[in-house]
C-alpha cells in the first residue's frame, strides 16, 4: 500500500505588536521555528510603543513559521505575522491559502488587534481570538473582551497563554472547530 501523502494546511497567527505571536508559534511547533526577529533600533522610537511590553528589544520584520506533524497524513503549518503597521504590505502573501487564522489580544492594549480582526473580516478568513495571559495584566471577563474588541459571539474567543505548549495547541483546536462548522453551515449541512 502507497504511503499517504500529508495535506499541508496554512494557520496564520497574528495581532499587534508584541503580542506574543512569536512565542505562541515557538510553543508549539515541533521543529526548531523560523523566526526573523530583529534588534529594535533608534528608529523605532515614537514608531513601537513599548510602553506595555517593558524588556521587549526584538521584533518580527517578515514572519515566524513553524510546523505541527497532526498524524502521517496531516501537517499544519504556522505563520506568525509581523505587528507593526509598517510590516502590513507583507500580509496578503503570508495570508494566501490560509484556512484559517487566529488573532491573539493583550488586555493591557486592546485596541492593537483591531487591524487583525479587521483584515480577517474583510478577507472573509475564518478566525478565533485568543486573549494571551501576560503576567501582571489586569484579568477581565471575556464577555467584556468580546465588547471591546467588537466580535459577534459566533466568533470563538478564549483565554490562552502563548508560552504553553497545551494552551496554544487548545486554541488551535478551536479554529480547527470554527474553520469545519463555518464549512458546513455554507454546505448548508
């Protein structure tokens, strides 16, 4: 019998700048992640708000990629992109093909993801939000997230933590299961 050949199916991870994109594919992924981080320099002053993210002196400047073997005939691929607006030219490419995306939120900067979700939305791609657990950031309920970032409740959005491995892998689970219903609702299924 042939051996089967693995689907290669395309996530992309995004949200604003230092979010946690990065960690959140270096997580999970099972082989050592692509990362084009870069040192921050003096022409990101008044450009990157560091004001939240105190200690951050890297940046994405293209994309991180990783990869998740599912079973010997599945393998998700994950891009990670970059945050910041004046990387945004590099997002439909990265996009391109992808079944499905998730957006991660901070609490303590809200409004960053709104340009994700808003492209998402515009591009018709499946997406969940995962509300990353950064340490010190004040909690809030989820309901009072969903308001604030504007997501109708057919969107998934859920609390996740980028640094471990059980929790990304949970929030990749939930787009698995928002990319399939959405799928069948347009199957009329």
């Amino acid at each position: 019998m042939p051996a089967l050949t693995p689907v290669a199916v395309k996530i992309v991870i995004s949200g604003g700048f230092g979010v946690g994109k990065t960690t959140f594919v270096s997580a999970v992924s099972e082989i050592e992640p692509l990362v084009t981080e870069a040192e921050m320099t003096e022409r990101s002053i008044g450009v990157d708000d560091t004001s939240a993210v105190a200690g951050k002196t890297t940046t994405t400047v293209a994309l991180d990629f990783g990869r998740i073997t599912l079973d010997d005939a599945l393998l998700l691929y994950l891009f990670g992109t970059p945050g910041q607006d004046r990387f945004a030219f590099l997002w439909d490419d990265l996009v391109t093909g992808a079944l499905g995306a998730v957006v991660l939120v901070d609490t303590r900067r809200i409004e960053d993801c709104f340009p994700a979700i808003d492209y998402f939305e515009e591009h018709d791609i499946p997406f969940v939000v995962g509300v990353n657990a950064f340490d010190g950031a004040r909690r809030f309920d989820l309901a009072e997230v969903r308001e604030a970032v504007g997501v109708p409740d057919g969107i998934t959005l859920l609390e996740c933590d980028a640094r471990r491995r059980e929790s990304v892998k949970a929030v990749l689970v939930a787009l698995t299961e928002r990319v399939l219903t959405r799928r069948l609702e347009r199957a009329g299924v």
